[in-house]
C-alpha cells in the first residue's frame, strides 16, 4: 500500500511540474512554487468585480474547475465550509471557469453547490493563459504574499487545506 502511495504522490508532483511548465518550453509564464502570482481581475457572476491584489495580504485560494468534473462537486462543499469559516479572517477563494461552459450552466454549477465566493467566468481563457494553467481542476494555494505554496490537482480534501492554511488562521 505504501508503495502505491509513493507512486502516486511522485506521479502528481512530475504531473504537476509538466502542469506549471507546460510542453511548450517557453518558460517565461511557469509559476513554481514559492513564486509570487501577478495579479489578475474579473468580474464574477454576480457583476462584482474581483481583483487578487486587492486580497494582498491574506492567503487565497484561486480554483480552476469543471462544472462536469466528479472532484470539484464533491469538494466544492469542503471549500464552501473553509470559506465560512475563514473568510473574516481575509481569507478568500476564487473560483474560475474556462472550459466552454455557458455562463448559465457555470451559474447553475455555482448556484447547485451554494458557493458563497466570487466565481469567474473565463470563456477565452485569459486566466488560464496567464498563469500556464493546461490541466484542470486545479488549486493554487497562494500566502499571504500571493507567493505560491500548492497547486493541488484534482479533488481537495479538508487536511490539506488546513495543513496548506491553517497556519494563518488563528482559531
């Protein structure tokens, strides 16, 4: 059993190196972890406008997701609980939404799942682009600072959010 779990921790971490390098060998837009993430803004669907600068300072979490995919409905809720739980403490999510999708059925995903946090309709990808984001679903898990310190693909449970952030939060 451990040695499926090894294989399967190195087998995310090359995954996720190819993830942030991309194959293009144009590394000038990899994000590695401990990098600062360059700021970025949109509007969510309720018209509100979201800025990551505007969050410096606090840590933040910044979600790639597939309205079809099994992993983010079923830890959407998980990141809805720490979102509660933390947000007046600063903290803040961001949900983002490129993968052909109609904004009504991202709207739906989002309303389906109460989230409570800015979702991002990202139709051309611009997001995505910009930080050299190839695979999804994905969760860069930002300090305060917005430097890097995750990018979690797939499902996100509960202990790895609070090992990632729970250091920020006093209870």
């Amino acid at each position: 059993m451990k040695i499926k779990t090894v294989t399967i921790f190195l087998f995310s971490i090359v995954v996720g190196i190819l993830l942030l390098n991309g194959c293009s060998g144009d590394n000038k837009k990899a994000i590695r972890t401990g990098d600062i993430l360059a700021p970025f803004s949109g509007t969510d669907l309720n018209g509100k406008h979201f800025s990551l600068a505007s969050h410096k300072g606090n840590p933040v979490i910044v979600r790639f997701f597939l309205i079809d995919c099994p992993y983010c409905k079923a830890d959407t809720p998980i990141f809805n609980k720490f979102y509660e739980k933390y947000q007046k403490n600063g903290f803040e999510i961001v949900y983002i939404n490129n993968n052909g999708a109609t904004v009504e059925e991202v709207q739906g995903f989002a309303d389906d799942l109460n989230i409570q946090f800015p979702v991002i309709y990202d139709p051309e990808a611009k997001l995505a682009k910009k930080y050299n984001v190839r695979v999804q679903p994905l969760a860069l898990i930002l300090s305060p600072e917005h430097k890097l310190q995750a990018a979690l693909m797939g499902g996100v449970s509960e202990a790895e959010l609070n090992e990632l952030l729970g250091q920020y939060f006093k209870e």
